[in-house]
C-alpha cells in the first residue's frame, strides 16, 4: 500500500533525492567510492558544498555581506550558540511554542532576557500579536513556524533592532526578505534533507561583537571562515540538502513552494472545516501552512483511536498529534504531494460517512 | 579498477554496511518509507538507538556504571565539552599531536591547563614517554591515535587522576580497559560511519560536578538522561553505526580486529622498512597500525610527485600524506582489508623494481 508521510520531522523528502542519495551511496559519483567513505577534503566532495552554499543563497535570494554555513547538533545547538555570538546585554524573545520557549531558556546563561510576548496562557494556540519591540535590545529572536501547536508567522516583520530566526520548520516553503535578519537558522530534517546537519544564514558583519571568548567551534567566525570545514562536516545529510536544493530550484523555487503550501494547506483546513468530527487547533489566522494540527470535537471525542486506526491502515503516516495538543498533526513539508493530502482528505470523508 | 581506499577520514567502510544503508534509505526495513524520512521517535528507529548502545557497550565490554551517547557537531565539539563538563580547577594534556593540541587550547577557556608532557618539538614523531601525570590534576586528556603523524598509544595507562581519552580514530580496533577511563570520546568517520555522529562513553557518577551552569545540549546528562533523543539525533549516522558495529561483531569482536589491524600494519610497515625508496616517519615503538606514514628517502625525494601518480593509477586512493608530515599516508581501519594492504606493497615493490 502507498504510504502518505505527514511527519512532522525528520519528515517527508523527494523521492528522487532520497533516490539520488542512496546511488551516491553506493556508488560516489563513478568514482567506486561511497559516498560515505570520501574524504571532505576531496575535490568531488568540494563542489557539493558549494553548490548547497550557493543553491540556498539563489532560493533565498540572499543579499551580499551574509554568509551560510552548515553544521552539525541540531537546531537546539543554535538555541545556545545564538545568544553565545550575538548576546551582548539583552535580548529578546518571542514565545510562541515550545521550541521558542526553549531557545529563550539557554540564552538566560549568556545575558538579560526579555519575553516580549507570549501566548503560552491560550497554549500556544495563536501567535503572539501587538506587542511592542523595546529598542534596546540586542537582537528580538523569533520561531516562524511552531512545529508543535501549528501556528506559523509568514511573513518578514519590522524590528527595531537585530532579527533572529528559527525557521526550522518552514524555511524554502516560501520567499524571504532576508535583508530583514540578521541571523536565520533552521535544522535540515524537515524541508531540507535528513537528520544531522543546520543551515544557518548570517549577516556578516555583526559577528564578534559579543564579549565573551567562544570556543572554537562555537564561534560562527570559524565556520564562515573555513566554508564549514573546519571540521570534518556531516557529509552525507550535506550531499542530501544539495540534491533538495536542486529539487526545490527545478520546481521552480520558493515561489512554487509558497503556492503548494497554500494550496495543500487550504484543502485540507477547508476539510477540517467542513467536517463535523473534526476541527482545527488554533486561530484561523495564525495557522501553519506546515503542520496541521486537528482534534475531533467533543462529541466525537472516543472516536480519536479509532480515526487513527482508520487512517494509518489507509496509508497515512505520522499524523498522530503531538502530545502538548493531542489529536492529530498532518505536516505538509515542501514534498508532500496533493495526492498525499487528497488521500488524507478523502480518508477523514469517509470516516465522517460511517459515523 | 578496484579502487582501495586509505582515506584518513572520512574513510573505508565495510562493503555490507555500505549496502545496507543504502538499501534503508530506499525503504526503511519494508514501511515504504525512507530511513531518511523516518521519524526518530518512530517505533522502530528506537530498536536502532538501543541496539547501537548495547553494541557499543558488548563490543568495549563497558562496565556498569557507564552511559553510551550519540551526539552530533563532530569530535571537535568534544575538545570544548568535555573540559566544559569535568574541568573544575586544572586539567591536564598530552600534547602528542594536532589534535591533542586543539584539544587543549579548547580547555583553557574553562580552567588551568598544564601540558602534562609533549613531543612538539618533534615535529610529534614520537609519543611523549615517562612523563609524570602531577596528581592535583582534574583529568588527563590523551588523544590515543594521532591520525595526522601516525603515532598510537594501544594500551590502556595508568593514571592516578581521572583518564579522559579521544579515540576518534582507533576506537573499535582493539580490547579498551574502559574501567581505566572516565570517559571516551569518537568522531565516528573512522572506524565506525559516515560523518555526523560521535560516540560517548561517560561515567555516570563523574558527571555533573563541574562548576558551571551549562546549556542544556552541552550537557552531557543531558543525552545520558534522553538516551540520545533529548532533540533529533542523526537517525542515518546512527543507523550506519548500528551496521558497523554488528559486522565488528560478527567479525569476531574487537579482538579480531586488533588481530587484522597488527598483520595489515606488519605487513606494511615491513614493507616499508625493507624498501630502498620509503622510510617511515616516526619511532618504531610508537607507530600508529591505523595511520601508516612514510615519505621517500632523501636521495627519492623528487620521485614523490611519480609514486603518489603510480599508486593512483593502480587504484590506491587518500595515500596522499597531512601537509604537516609530507609524503605518503595509508590509513588502515578496521574495513580495510590484507588484499589492499597487499595491492599497496605490491605498488611499492613494483615502482622500487623501475628505479
């Protein structure tokens, strides 16, 4: 049976990258080495690096004086190696999900921090609105898209002062204006590639204004300095992000990736919508193009295992809600097709007609 | 053409590794999925983790008391964690390598840092001997095989303060008195998988006692306490860590390996010491049996250029020595096999016989 992976991450990638790398895999290039076992000082392994380099500046359009880098630990490493670089006295953050809410804690080791604004009191079941950006900060950090409870900010905002991003979750799913961040960082797994190497997007010249001495390898400077090889780089999910990049360019860039989401978003909340087992988790305009968070109405409640049974042997993945929501959470990365989200909707059409 | 490959790493994996990655990536043990898109708390990703550590933990025969963690970033996040986590007044490093020296300047943001003893002045062609480890010390760091110099400590030393060692590159390739240590640290790119995870083995009872407050990932009870899941782990690095260590498994163990990597390392080095053209460039009683290196002998010296073309087109790949030491390097981990080993010495033999 066909399998619709809603995952909400490491999640659904192209199959003709997950293709692609499995060739490389066993076979690097022609060059009857695996992918696995070459050297990332060699020449074959060099252009994969540039090419991922420049493939996410031409997407994003990245201006001139940023750099991009690759490392490895995770988007929750740059929870802390954000604030050891760039927090001087006081930074601010919005939370808005749990994934914010952890980025704010790490940084409280390395300086003041302020929440600017929170709706951890509706559980995170919208964004945080109208609230003001005190001009004194060092840098405001957001999280565009809160994997978690669904909520998703699409749009560049104003900041008074330095703007951070996690854009984990939704980055290449539409256009930027980069020019407006001065940091954007986001774990591969969901968009990009597999588990095990961060994209972070940094304007050059505010590094090295914090005043603490970094260890090497925390030091943004001594990657944008080496062209992330310093140190030997997690090279096979480097290789996977590339293949992605060239996918997402062929397709037609972040332009098209903006209209799919849009237009696998608004299907699947139009059913959620319609249907009278189920509805969404959070407010209209606040909902996440990415993950789709829905529970059953009280009503229909005890029928939540039975829904989850009913669609998993339909071929539906991952669709079961994160714990902090409960329910179900459909995340629509850039791969997933309208075929997956169609099935999914006909699967919670067919379930409303036998109750 | 065969290719042998004696790459210092990333570097030579076990063919039915390679293939059975590959094959996962295509489809993750029969779901339809790819192990790439799987998530990590997925039913069956957590057999992978676990299987991985109790390998880990059979393979070194890791006594109770002891915690195995997979984390990403590389062995040169390591250099900085570990002082990080154990270092409370003054610690202490063999300074036997690039490595080890890194390793050291990484430690000197968080305490003292006496260098215990040190064969720099060498050029690092020899391991530092009878040094005396000062007991006041809060560890003592060696890096157990220097991959760029090609120097090894293949035992296990006494220490009359807590051991700490980086085994990145002979991990795996012998018997560990692991009980002698308080903690072991390995890049996996050498003898274990592909770049992007690295392997801990900590004492549990040593950990937390460092005077400083640490961000969360830095932690390393962190990882001791989430069994390597507090965020997204790298799923295929450690999927492919999981494979290797079953082959070094049913290989016949570390024991085995150890046998293989003495008759590769013999075999080679006899070679080298019998060949008018090569000499070996550190002390006999130090050579590396993963990391070989020799250069041509002074009235050679300008064949160099011809040997490294000559071995190339014979298949040998990554023989090609560190800038540091010049000449030629052959690395030999655990996968590489006597038929390589030969196909090197047969080279040898055949460019010595044209001059």
């Amino acid at each position: 049976m066909k399998k619709y992976n809603f995952n909400a991450g490491p999640s659904m990638l192209p199959r003709e990258v997950i293709e692609n790398t499995a060739k490389q895999i066993l076979d690097f290039n022609g060059s009857g080495l695996s992918l696995m076992e070459i050297s990332h000082r060699a020449k074959d392994f060099q252009p994969v690096v540039d090419e991922a380099e420049a493939l996410v500046k031409e997407l994003l359009n990245v201006p001139e004086g940023y750099s991009v880098i690759f490392l490895g630990g995770g988007a929750s490493l740059q929870f802390m190696q954000i604030p050891a670089n760039f927090l001087i006295k006081k930074a601010g953050y919005v939370n808005s999900g749990t994934w914010a809410k952890k980025a704010m804690k790490e940084a409280k080791l390395f300086g003041e921090v302020v929440e600017v604004a929170s709706s951890a009191d509706d559980n995170y079941t919208h964004l945080p609105h109208n609230y003001e950006i005190p001009a004194d900060l060092d840098y405001l950090h957001i999280c565009t898209n809160n994997t978690i409870f669904g909520t998703e900010l699409r749009e560049d905002i104003d900041a008074p002062v330095r703007l951070i991003a996690d854009m984990s979750s939704d980055i290449l799913s539409r256009p930027v204006d980069v020019s407006k961040y001065d940091a954007i960082y986001a774990g591969a797994q969901k968009n990009m590639s597999m588990a095990g190497v961060t994209v972070i997007i940094v304007k050059d010249d505010v590094l090295g204004k914090a005043p603490r001495e970094l260890p090497t390898m925390l030091d943004y400077r001594t990657h944008v300095e080496k062209g992330s090889m310093f140190n030997t780089p997690p090279v096979v999910p480097i290789y996977t992000l590339m293949e992605t990049l060239r996918w997402v360019k062929a397709q037609g860039g972040v332009k098209e990736m903006d209209r799919r989401a849009h237009e696998r978003a608004e299907a699947l909340y139009a059913e959620i919508d319609r249907n009278k087992l189920f509805r969404g988790t959070v407010a209209k305009e606040d909902r996440s193009l990415m993950n789709i968070c829905f529970v059953m109405n009280d009503e229909f409640k005890d029928l939540e295992k039975s829904f989850l049974d009913f669609a998993t042997e339909r071929g539906m993945v991952g669709i079961k809600g994160h714990r902090s929501v409960g329910g179900f959470r459909a995340s629509c990365y850039n791969a997933m097709t309208m075929e997956g989200v169609n099935a999914l909707i006909q699967t919670m059409k067919d379930f409303e007609a036998q109750h």
